[in-house]
C-alpha cells in the first residue's frame, strides 16, 4: 500500500516524535508513506473569510502538487487535514473559485486528489479487524480515552470522517489495539485550540474540565490525533496542577505512538518527548 503523504509544519518540528510514530507505524504495517515532494504550509487555520481566495492558495498548491503523483494524500494533523478537505470542496463547488485560484498558482486543479486522516486508511483501507490481526501486542489492560477535539470531525458536510456528535473511529481503532475504550462527555470538545498563545488561562481551564472528565470515568491515558491538542492537554498539565490542587497527571497518547506500541516499534515513537511519561503506566501494563 502506498500513499503520498502531507506531514504539514507542525509534524515536521515541534511535534516531529508524533510524525516519526506514524512513519514508523504505516513501515510496520507495510504501509508506504511518500512524501509529498515541495510541500509548502497549508495554512493551518481554516479560512473564515469567505469572500477571498487567498487563504486558498497554499492548500490548493499542495492539492496541485499531488494531483501530478497520486490521486490520494494522507495527512494525521486534523489542522491540515481541515484546511486540505475544505480547499477541496471550494474547488469542486465554485467555479468561479477555481479558476481564479488556478491562475494565481498556474495550474488546472479539479479537486480529483482524495484527502485522507491516516486514521481513515487505518479504518477504510487496512480495516479495524485486519489491523487488529497484523499487531505484535495486544494492549489488554490499557484503559484509554479517545479524544477527537473539534477539527477532525467538523464540518461534517465537508469532511464527513464520522458522526461529528456520537464518533466512533477512535474506539474502534483502541479496540483493534486491544485496548478498552473509555466513554467520557468531553471527548468532542474544544481544548482550546491555538487560544493557548493569547487566552492560556480559558486553555488550562478546558483542558483541566476534559482531563478530569476523563479521570473520572476510568481512563488511565488519552489517545488523540492533534498535535495541538496533545500540546495543550500533555504540556498544559503543568499549568493546570498549579491551578488545581489535587490534579492527577494522565500520559496522553497520540493515537500513531499506541499503535507503535502495539506493533514493538516504540523506539522510534518518541513516548521520552511528553510532559507527562507515559513510559511508566506502559510498563506496569508489561506493554513495553
């Protein structure tokens, strides 16, 4: 199985050990992840303006780019994911859209290239049970809570990976790991999202309401697959301990080092770059 692959910015420095998991992870599984060649940033931020095409430019380029080597790209950043998805449908629906786009970057994109979340090849293309047969370990004992956040699944009209309100794509993954998949209330809210660098203190808050929602419903780590939200529920947890006395860390996990721990590739996980270590809970599991 091969696939262009668009890691995006923040996979390619801050967040590199989560970019590293899933290289190694797609190699275990026999998965070929190949770069997108001359990938520029995406943007990051989905568009909300409506009437430009400028914040269009540099996911459409990305889109353009692929077009020429494939016709599917897979990201695991729901930030790029988003924004790759949404150029997508501008071109595919607003003709007048994309021709200006496409005489900005000198090109003819239709919109033909699929975007994939990797959890989406995982899901659709290996399938939940064949996966769960490729797997070195099962992580029996491991009581995880998915979390999905906000841009993975909204809008849904235009990503459309799962219900955006009763999701199950994480659980179904935790499932093929072996894991036991915890319900809790928060697991589609807002964290706060990049209003960590202006407003850290509603940031900490959010995060602590989703941590300890968590917690209490029995989960012993959180599986996710934002670097951004990994930052502000792993990182943030120095802030919130400050705030909430008596606060437990919790490891949070993003979903691509788990399922490396499932396939003996932890080395090359990067599970020693968290603020909380999920290196003990695992081997007090015997999982590492």
């Amino acid at each position: 199985m091969r696939y262009l692959y668009y890691p995006g910015c923040t996979l390619r420095t801050k967040a590199n050990a989560l970019d590293d998991s899933t290289l190694a992870s797609a190699a275990a599984l026999g998965i070929e992840l190949e770069e997108l060649p001359s990938w520029v940033c995406c943007g990051s931020v989905p568009p909300l303006v409506t009437d430009t095409v400028m914040t269009l430019l540099a996911p459409i380029r990305n889109l353009a780019n692929a077009e020429k080597r494939g016709n599917k790209l897979v990201t695991t950043c729901p930030f790029c994911y988003n924004t790759l998805k949404r150029g997508n449908g501008v071109v595919r629906e607003d003709l007048d859209k994309r021709n200006k786009i496409n005489s900005f970057i000198e090109d003819n994109y239709t919109g033909s290239v699929k975007v994939m979340h990797f959890l989406e090849v995982l899901r659709d293309e290996v399938g939940f049970v064949v996966l769960a047969r490729k797997i070195k370990q099962r992580l029996k004992g491991l009581s995880a809570a998915p979390y999905y956040g906000c841009l993975l699944l909204r809008p849904f009209n235009v990503v459309g990976l799962d219900n955006p309100e009763n999701p199950s794509i994480l659980e179904g993954f935790l499932n093929s790991l072996g894991c036991k998949a915890i319900d809790f209330p928060y697991r589609t809210e807002c964290c706060g999202s990049y209003q960590a660098i202006s407003e850290n203190d509603m940031v900490v808050e959010r995060s602590h309401a989703i941590l300890a929602s968590a917690i209490r419903n029995g989960a012993e780590a959180i599986v996710l697959s934002c670097p951004l939200c990994h930052f502000n529920l792993d990182q943030g947890q120095r802030d919130i301990r400050k705030r909430y006395r008596g606060f437990t860390e919790i490891p949070i996990l993003y979903f691509s080092q788990l399922l490396g721990v499932a396939l003996e590739v932890c080395e090359r996980c990067g599970l020693n770059q968290h603020y909380v270590d999920p290196t003990p809970l695992l081997r007090s599991k015997k999982l590492i």
